[in-house]
C-alpha cells in the first residue's frame, strides 16, 4: 500500500470532525458540502488534490458511477485534462454494445443497475475511477469489472471519504488495483467520527 495516496488531507479531515451528522454506528453525512449541496470550492481543493496523487499513473480516462461521483470526477478529469466518463444509474440507456452491473443495496434496500456504453470505454483505456464514498466497495468492483470487461486497465480507484471499518478497501485491492482516500474514517462512536489523523 503507497502511504501517499491515503495520506488523510487535513481540511477535509477537520471539516468531517467539526461538521457531520453521525446516525447510529454506521452511517456519516457530509451531504451539506460534498454530494447534496456541492461547494465548488471546496469539491475542487479535493479533486485537485486527487488527482495530484492519480497524476503518476498517467490515466486518460476517468469512470466514475450516476451521481454523486460526477462532481469529484468531473474536477479530477479536468485537472488531468481528460475525459470524464460516468456509468449510468439512473433510466440507464446507453448506446449499444453496453455493459452492465447489477448491485445489491444492503442499506437502502433493492439493487442498482449500472450501465456503462463500449463506446466510451476502449481497450486501450488507462481508467481510474473516482467516486465520493468507498463503504463496502460494490459500486467500485462494478465499475473495476465493467472496465475490464471493455479491455481497459484500472490503474487505480480513488474516493473523497472511507470507511475503514467496511470492506471495501480490501475488496478492491484484491482485484489488484490500489485505492487513493483523502479521508478514513476507522470508526462511528458516540456521535463521533473516528479519522485518521495528518501527520503535519
């Protein structure tokens, strides 16, 4: 594991301490700044920070899954200078040949379809994936499956937040392909989060 790309980024850290609400031992939210109500300012600090650490592996594409990872995607591609591609989730018509997931959701209940068009990811695509929250992983090993069902190499899946108390960090390395966080959460106590401190 690079300790460079979960090097916990301060700002967000402090704002995560200070500012989200905690329901029970599972859930945090940060939906007042980063996928609800969008600080552009902010959103674009940690994009650019993101992709300051996904620079090295050269993508030319980023994936990223309908919605809420569109806004973080949308920053990093722009900051590399490539293109954004989204798979879809919601009415998820695409033109054909299309590739798709289908994932369970254990908290909100039902499944989620991802659909994603050939077209847009190619086998000589260098793909990394931004999201905004990495919990139990599935919607990353979706887009990891559905990237390399299109002949594309996965360089590396990034998110905003994580929760290392989930499994979703494992789950992805173990499909070989490293993860970059800006925030981990280790636990929910108390109405508290636990995170990773910076070392400066």
């Amino acid at each position: 594991m690079n300790a460079n790309l979960i090097a916990p980024h301060g700002p967000l850290v402090r704002r995560i301490e200070a500012e989200a609400t905690i329901i029970g031992d599972q859930i945090l939210k940060i939906d007042h700044f980063l996928n609800h109500r969008i600080e552009p300012g902010f959103i674009t600090e940690m994009g650019h920070e993101l992709a300051r650490r996904l620079a090295h592996f050269e993508p030319n594409v980023v994936l990223t899954a309908e919605a809420s990872g569109i806004a973080p995607g949308l920053v990093v591609a722009q900051a590399l200078e490539i293109p954004l591609v989204y798979a879809k989730k919601y009415a998820p018509q695409v033109e054909s040949p299309a590739i798709s997931r289908v994932i369970p959701s254990p908290t909100k209940g039902g499944e989620t379809k991802l659909v994603l068009s050939q077209r847009y990811v190619l086998p000589s695509d260098r793909v990394v994936i931004v999201d905004d929250f990495l919990s139990n992983g599935r919607t990353a090993v979706a887009l990891v499956e559905m990237a390399r069902e299109a002949g594309a190499r996965v360089l590396c899946a990034s998110f905003i937040v994580e929760k290392r108390f989930k499994r979703g960090h494992a789950a992805i390395e173990a499909m070989g392909v490293p993860v970059a966080t800006l925030a981990q959460v280790e636990a929910l106590e108390n109405g508290r989060a636990i995170l990773t401190q910076p070392k400066d």
